[in-house]
C-alpha cells in the first residue's frame, strides 16, 4: 500500500498485501481530501469494504481507477463504467464495478463483487464455489444474489436499501446488513 497527498487528493495504491486494519489506520491519519484507489494487485473485498467504512466515517469521496493502462490486474477486475442490460462481466478473482449495474446486467466473480454505484442487475461472488465470498454496494437493490452455490430472492415488498450494504453467506443461507460506521 502507497498514500501519498498529491494536488487536490490523495492517491492511495493498493498492492494486495494490506489487511483491512492498515488501511484504516492509514486513513485515520490521513487529511481530509478525495482519496483517488488504484487497484494493482489481487485486493480482498475486506480491504475495500474496510477503506470505503474508513472514508465514509470521515465523509471523504472515494474514487476508484485502474492502474495506468490497464483494465485486469491479477486476481482484480476494475470496471470503470456503469454496466447496462445485456452486459456481462466475468471475472475468476474480485470484480469492482465503478458505476451502477442495471437491471439485465451480470456481475459473475470467482471473489466479491464490490460496486459503487446502485445494483439492481444480477451479482453472483464466489461463482467457483468460495462461499466466503462476499457482495457490496453502495445501494444494494438487486432482485436475485448468488453467492457460491446459494440463492436469495428479494421479496417484492422489499425495503429501499437504507444506505451501503453487504451480502454474505452465514449458516448457509445470504444475509444481508448494512456496513460502514463500524459495522462490515
């Protein structure tokens, strides 16, 4: 991991081998400025969901960007765009979508699938069986989830998502709860 000011934001380099307590340490201690995240490594979801809670609990805007010229890399696939109906992206490692994922749009990860944006197409984490994998977003309104090998349905009375939310796999079955401001 890099952080470092540079003119308006702090550009932040994640490499892969950071824990999520690292990354909120160091944004603890940052100032308070936009926070520009490159991805270059194979980044857990729990140090992207840990550096999204940290920026949030400070209100400071995250924006993500894949390395220069590079759209894959390693176990990380950063889509730098909204995806619309009839779009898929797949991906053996994490997908991190930056922008929305419409209805009749697919997200299928071998890892997490983080989007900031509004989900409301099909998210499938842990596609290759990884039941630890996890989804998030920042509006999470998706009619069906798939983690690993299980299902879940959103009722059609279902809630408006209430702010940024994560869903993962306990005692078989997905859950979903909000994260951020200490919770994730």
């Amino acid at each position: 991991m890099r952080l470092r000011a540079t003119l308006g934001a702090l550009a932040l380099r994640l490499d892969g081998g950071e824990g999520p307590d690292e990354v909120r340490a160091a944004l603890a201690e940052a100032p308070a400025m936009p926070i520009e995240v490159e991805v270059a490594g194979a980044v857990d979801g729990a140090v992207v969901g840990a550096l999204l809670e940290a920026a949030a609990e400070r209100g400071l805007e995250v924006r993500f960007r894949p390395p220069r010229g590079e759209r894959r890399v390693f176990h990380t696939e950063v889509v730098d765009h909204t995806l619309r109906s009839g779009q898929r992206v797949e991906s053996a490692g994490t997908v991190v979508v930056l922008g929305d994922v419409n209805p009749g749009a697919e997200v299928v990860a071998g890892g997490d699938v983080i989007v900031v944006g509004k989900l409301r197409g099909l998210a499938h984490a842990g596609a290759e069986g990884n039941a630890g994998a996890a989804i998030w977003a920042l509006e999470l309104a998706a009619k069906q989830l798939r983690i690993a090998g299980h299902v879940a349905v959103a009722p059609e009375d279902a809630p408006s998502p209430a702010g940024p939310e994560r869903a993962r796999v306990e005692e078989g079955q997905i859950v979903i709860e909000p994260w951020g401001r200490g919770r994730g």
